[in-house]
C-alpha cells in the first residue's frame, strides 16, 4: 500500500512538471525558484547604443535564462525586478521622453517575460511622474513601493506587498526604494510624495502582513545596499538594518549600489537571512533556491541557498529579439540621428588630473546656456570618450550620463571655494612625498573604478582661476586668484553659478557639507531652472554652433606641480594602462 502511495505521489509530480517531493508521513518538500534582476538601466537589448558596441548582459539573455529555469522548475519560478530599469541607455530615454504614445518597451518586455513582481528604484524617480506613472499603469504586474507614501492620503502611492501563491505555498514579498530621493532630486520629480525610513516601514508592514496573509515565506524586494550613508538624517542603504532588526524575512533582494553580494546575516531572533545583490546592467541575477516542508498546511522546515548566475554566458534569446525588432529598429534610428561634429576626440580620463576639454566642454556649454558666472561639473561617467569626427545623438549619452535639469544658483564666493573645498578633498590625496598618490584610490576597486569615492561627486569649476593644493588638508586646498576674466574674486559677493540639478537639490553632500549650505535652504538658492534635461540644452546648443572645438580652459591646476605631474602619470598608467 505504502509502495502504490509513493508511486501515485511521483506520478503526480511529474504530470504536474513541478520540484517536490513527498514523504510517507505526508510531509511535502516544495522547491522555489527566485530569479531577481536589478539595476538594468536601459540594458534590454545585448547592444551598447551608447558605444555602438555589444553588451555582454541584458534582457534578452536574460530571457534564456528564464527560459532554463522554467524547463526545471515550472511555475515555481518566480521572477523579481528591483528597480532602476528605466535609466540608461537610450533605449529607455526614447521610450521615456520621445516616443510617449506607444506602450513603455520596458513594460512591453517585463510582460513577456511574464515578471511577477516589480519595485521602483531612485533612477525610476528621476524619469518623472509622467513617465513612471504610465511605465506602472503598463506592467502586467505590481511595482511595490511600501515607503512611498502619497502626502494627501498618507498612503502607500504604490501597493506596499504582494502575495503569490506556489503548490499551496504562500509567498509575499515586501518591496521598498531608498528613502534618499530628496537629497538627490529635484521635489517635482515626486511632488506629492514622501518617503519613509526602511526600516520603520518594514516593522509597520511586517506585523500587517503577518496578520493579514501569515505567508509561509517572507521575501523582501529592497532597492538600497546592505548599509550606510546617512544623507538628511536618512539611511541610504537600509537592507542589511531591516534584516538584522526586523525578524520574519527569509531573503532580502538588493540593489541600487551596483555591488554583486550573496551572503547570509543573523537577525535578532536568531534566524538566518539571505541577502543578495546582482549588481548591474543585466551581467548577473541573483537565483535563490527556497526548499519548503510542509506538513499539511504547517511549515516544518525551510532552506534557503543563494548565488549570483553569469548572464554573460547565455546566448542572446532570439525568439526575444524577434518579438521587439520594431523598437530595437525605432531607437538606432533615434541614436543615428546626425547632431553635429567635434575636430578632436576627448575623453573623461584626462579630468582627474587637471583641467580638460572634455568636463571644459560641457562647462563652457553651461555657461552660455545660462549666462552664469562659474559653472560646476563632474565626469559622469569613468571612462567616456567622444571621437574625433561626426556627433550623433548617441554621443550625448556619452557626452552627458544622465536625465539632470540645469540650474542657475546664487552662492557666495566663501560658499564657491567651500564647495571646491569638499570637492577636491574626497577626490586627492593629501601628498606627504613626490612618490604618493595624487587621486585617492583604494588598494581594489569597490564599485569606483579604484576610487575611493565616486567620480561624479569630483567637481570642477569654469569661470575663475585657481589653484589646489594637494599637500594640505581640507579648508587650505583651494586657492581663488581670480574669475576668468581678470575680476576680483570676493569672498563676500554672491555669484551666479551652474550646477546640474542633482548636484543643486544636495546630491553629493558639495553644497551641504561642503558649502554649509542648509538643506532646506537650497531650493531658495535655485534663481533658474530648464525645463528639460541638460543632455537636450547640450544638443540643441551643439546644433546651434554646428562644430565643436572643445579645448581645456586651463583655469584650474593641481600644485606642487613638480610633485603632482610625475604622479598624474603614475596613477594615470594605474587607471588606464598606457591607453
């Protein structure tokens, strides 16, 4: 009798396609397969439309991937994004802000992968309203945001959980975004919203979830690393808090610092907790196997193991690609388009080492846009080149990374080289001898190129003449002569100056801790504001002057030179090689 059970329960299983097993004292093994994605920032297709070159991640491998998984493990896939998906590549921007009518490629892409669960991540926020709005409306799926909470109602603006349901197991899964979207954007990208501490908000939700739907397994969707960064008396990366302080999470999903992570914590109940981060642009995913027992409708026992699959592995899954030739052929078309030309090519390499054409460029394109007096710019990107040649449209995301608004604000001079101050604090190294290091690295790369600190908080300034010192601490670097064109530089006079708006809104803590500008007082600083992105202004105004000569203002320079030139070129080789 007992054998004819065994094998009537086999049969079934196999009929059904599913992982599970059974046992003859009715306990029931029930496996789960998580896939989450994060942080693809435009990265659908296995094609660079920036650098009109191969991507080694995206979507569509991904798509194999899910393809695989699915073959083993059936509907107890359950498939997760993380947000920051809809930044990135001009893919995203195309579908974002040129071509508003027809369905998000995003969304259309996560329905056919058929998502699960989607979250919204800081970049998402960026986009605007008008474009994330319609993105959610699109998904076939929720896009959680537990702590995001709509001021009028003082309600989540976005559903708080979900619930899926697997072979009689009850999963939720909590999604919540770093709540450190007003140090970085501007209030009208999110107006009429606020957002709630992770882990304040993870107590609240928790309790109701365990009371409303008792799950038999608890997932988190978090867009924020496992910890620190406080900005505004607000945690940036939450994750690892909430799963060390708040007991009933099994795994907690990562993203938004771009760090791969597969590790196990202990919570303060003593239970074990699985976080993990795929990093970015689609290269990895994070796939969690979570064994159930359950007898009857009691769980006996679960098992959790991690790790991080290679998509760069997988081929590109054609049944994909075929599915979206018309939109892959719609954006090479839109990043084709013929902006103007540049007599040399430029690169972002040379801008952690003095002045250069490249950060001089857009500077210089600031200053006419606005007609302001100093200009403030940072590399967005490590590593960015513009040839020498024709300039098309896919060079502006090249040229500029990101959706940022210009702004005009009114700062003191004291403020100006405060700011510079920071700047060139969290970029140099405070030299003791000709053999030190002139940029502050660290021994590996942490997710900075070497850096020690992210390159695009190095700012620069256009419109005045000065010197850094790299021998001396914070608050003795900078040295102002003069603006650029001969003018007394005053301490005490106010100046109009160029920032994009992240940097205007408190990003980078420049004009906060820095410039010792109170937050609250920033939006109050802010004279002018574009009403589109830079990268559109930058494009428009290389149209208007057809061909661009960029070259280094040379208004800036690192001292002691006969210290700091040997070094630039040791550090340089350690950077880029001899490229």
């Amino acid at each position: 009798m007992k054998s004819l059970k065994s094998l009537l329960c086999l049969t079934a299983i196999i009929g059904m396609g599913c992982i599970q097993s059974c046992t003859t004292s009715g306990e029931k093994e029930i496996t789960l397969k998580f896939i989450e994605t994060s942080d693809v920032h435009g990265c659908y297709f296995p094609y660079d439309f920036i650098g009109r070159k191969p991507l080694d991640g995206s979507l569509a491998r991904v798509s194999s991937y899910v393809k695989e998984q699915r073959k083993a493990f059936g509907d107890n896939v359950v498939l997760l994004d993380n947000g920051d998906i809809l930044q990135g590549q001009p893919t995203a921007y195309y579908y974002n802000f040129i071509d508003t009518v027809s369905d998000h490629v995003c969304a259309q892409m996560l329905n056919y992968l058929r998502y699960d669960v989607g979250n919204m991540g800081n970049h998402d926020v960026e986009t605007g309203h008008a474009v994330y709005d319609r993105w959610v409306k699109q998904c076939n799926f929720p896009v959680l945001g537990a702590n995001v909470i709509d001021t009028l109602s003082g309600e989540p603006y976005l559903p708080p959980y979900q619930v899926l349901e697997r072979e009689g197991v009850k999963i939720a899964v909590l999604g919540m975004i770093t709540p450190s979207i007003p140090s970085w954007l501007p209030e009208k990208l999110w107006s009429g919203l606020r957002f709630e501490d992770m882990e304040t908000c993870a107590r609240k939700w928790v309790k109701i979830i365990r009371e409303k739907e008792n799950p038999d397994v608890l997932i988190g969707l978090f867009h924020a690393g496992p910890e620190g960064n406080k900005l505004d008396n607000t945690i940036e990366n939450g994750s690892g808090e909430v799963a060390r302080n708040v007991p009933g999470f099994d795994v907690i999903f990562m993203g938004h610092d771009h760090v791969r992570r597969c590790e196990k914590v202990a919570n303060v109940a003593g239970d074990s907790v699985l976080l993990i981060d795929p990093a970015n642009m689609a290269r990895t995913v994070s796939d969690v196997t979570l064994k159930v027992v359950k007898r009857g409708d009691r769980v006996v026992s679960k098992s959790v193991e991690g790790k991080l699959a290679d998509m760069t592995t997988y081929p590109v899954d054609e049944d994909f690609m075929s599915a979206f030739k018309e939109q892959y052929q719609a954006v090479d078309t839109f990043v084709s388009r013929k902006i103007g030309s540049i007599d040399r090519t430029i690169s972002t390499r040379d801008a952690y080492f003095g002045s250069s054409a490249f950060i001089d460029l857009i500077q210089q394109l600031q200053l006419d846009i606005t007609g302001a007096d100093i200009s403030f710019c940072a590399p967005l990107s490590f590593n960015a080149e513009i040839k020498k040649g024709d300039i098309y449209m896919s060079d502006m995301f090249n040229l500029y990374k990101y959706e940022n608004m210009l702004y005009v604000m009114e700062l003191s001079g004291k403020e100006i080289k405060n700011f510079l101050e920071m700047s060139y604090a969290i970029w140099t190294n405070q030299m003791q001898s000709a053999s030190d290091h002139l940029l502050l690295l660290n021994e590996k790369d942490n997710g900075f190129g070497r850096f020690k600190n992210p390159s695009f908080n190095f700012d620069s300034a256009a419109g005045i003449i000065y010197t850094v010192d790299v021998t001396k601490p914070q608050g003795e670097k900078i040295t102002i002569k003069s603006l650029a064109d001969g003018r007394a530089f005053d301490m005490n006079k106010t100046y109009r100056v160029a920032v994009n708006s992240y940097r205007g809104n408190g990003g980078g803590d420049l004009l906060t801790k820095g410039a010792g500008i109170p937050k609250a007082e920033l939006a109050k600083r802010i004279v002018f504001s574009t009403d589109k992105d830079l990268r559109y202004y930058l494009m428009k105004r290389i149209e208007e002057v057809k061909t661009l000569h960029p070259v280094a203002l040379n208004q800036w320079k690192f001292i002691p030179e006969a210290w700091t030139e040997v070094a630039a070129k040791r550090d340089y080789l350690l950077l880029f090689g001899n490229k």
